[in-house]
C-alpha cells in the first residue's frame, strides 16, 4: 500500500528521530521542522535508511526569496515541501517555477509543493479578532487553495474539516495533507479542527499527519509500531 502516513518529528532529538526512522520507515514517511532547524543533517540520514522527509518549513518571503528556497529543497531531495499561501500566487507560482527549472538542470527528482491554507491550530474567532477577516474560515481555506492551484502547486495541508470543499473547489487530483488527526483512542492536545484517520481518508485526503498518537503510544497501551499498524488499519479497513 502507497504509505499515507507523515509522522510529524516535532521537538525531538536526533537519537530518538532516528530509531523512529529505524523502527517506523516501512510504515510512514517523516516530516521535519524544527528538527531540521536542530540537525540539518536529518534529511540525509532519514533518506540514507530509506525515508521520504516532507520538509515543513512553510515558506513566506517575497518571491525571488521563495524561489531560492524552493532552489535548495530540491537540491535536498525531499519529497514534499509547503510555502505558505498567504505569500500569494506570485510567491507560489515562483517556487514552483524555480523548483522545476533546477531540477531539469540537474536531473533531480521533483519534489511536491504545497501550499499551507490556515494553521489547524486556529479557528474562526482567531481570524476574526485577530487577522481582521470577514469571511468564514471556510470561504478564506478555499480561496487559499485555489490561489494554489492557480499558482501550479500540487496541494495543499489544511485541516481535515476542509478536505471535502478544497476537493470540490480544486479537483481530486490536487492533493491534500491533513494535520490536526486524531484516532479515538488519542487525546486532541492543541488541536482545535481534528478528525479521526478513517474520517479524514474517507472525505478524499491524500496523507495524513500524524505524531503525538504514534511517538507518545506508551500512554495509549502500544507500541510505536504498533500504534502506526493500527492507524494504518483503520484507514485501510473498508
């Protein structure tokens, strides 16, 4: 089966993300952020025992910026990497451009890009009193994706909530990265626009992102492994 797990490696050490890797690469894939900020030599050594590395750094700079980024992921050979909407079609549209030139020059391998909607950690009161928006936070997420795709991305990550609307709005084709999943068996923590694995891929998610359920499992009763065999099952389970 496709793997359509990304374990999010978050506020780890290296000792630890690699027996992740050791244990869990058969399973899922593995997102960095401030993991990669820590040990920038991560990607090479999740790739080295057979990896993929979803490099979330969420990228928003003015566009020539982006574009050097987009320059340097590629050269990293990630499999996916996010710059964030809010940075505008022209931003997107130049880290897609700049991703694909260079990687025709150096016959590289393109990674995905995607683009980041709104943080699932926020709601509608947030971006109301906070950000001054007067749209709903539904209207505001698929507006964002469709600048995506306008731009040439290849998805966006987004809560699961909005699977179904950027769906609609954007075509099956234009993948989706879920955070904010939580199986039953799990706590939400600080997560506020959550929903269970199996929801998430009957809605039409592409992948999911997973990390506090699979790492913390000892509080569940499971293991590592078997905490990711069982999400897997879930969403496999007709």
């Amino acid at each position: 089966m496709e793997k359509k797990i990304f374990l999010a490696l978050d506020n780890l050490e290296k000792k630890e993300i690699l027996e992740l890797v050791d244990e869990l690469k058969e399973q899922v894939m593995f997102k960095l952020n401030d993991a990669y900020i820590k040990f920038p030599e991560l990607i090479e050594e999740i790739q080295s025992k057979g990896g993929e590395v979803f490099l979330d750094l969420k990228f928003h700079d003015i566009p020539n910026t982006v574009g050097n980024y987009a320059k340097a992921v590629s050269e990293k050979k990630v499999f996916v990497f996010n710059v964030h909407c809010l940075g505008g079609i022209e931003m997107m549209k130049k880290a897609k451009e700049t991703m694909e030139t260079f990687c025709k020059e150096k016959n590289l391998r393109k990674p995905l890009i995607v683009g980041v909607t709104i943080l699932t950690s926020a709601d509608e009161e947030m971006l109301k009193k906070e950000m001054q928006v007067d749209v709903s936070l539904e209207k505001m997420v698929e507006s964002l994706a469709l600048n995506a795709k306008k731009a040439g991305l290849d998805g966006v990550v987004c809560s699961p909530k909005e699977i179904e609307l950027i769906k609609k709005a954007c075509g099956k084709e234009f993948i989706t990265i879920t955070p904010g999943i939580r199986p039953q068996w799990s706590s939400t923590d600080d997560q506020k626009r959550i929903t269970t694995p199996k929801d998430a891929v009957k809605k039409g998610t592409d992948f999911l992102v997973i990390g506090r359920p699979i790492i913390q499992s000892e509080k569940y009763g499971l293991t590592r492994k078997q905490a990711a065999e069982k999400i897997i099952k879930e969403i496999t389970e007709k």
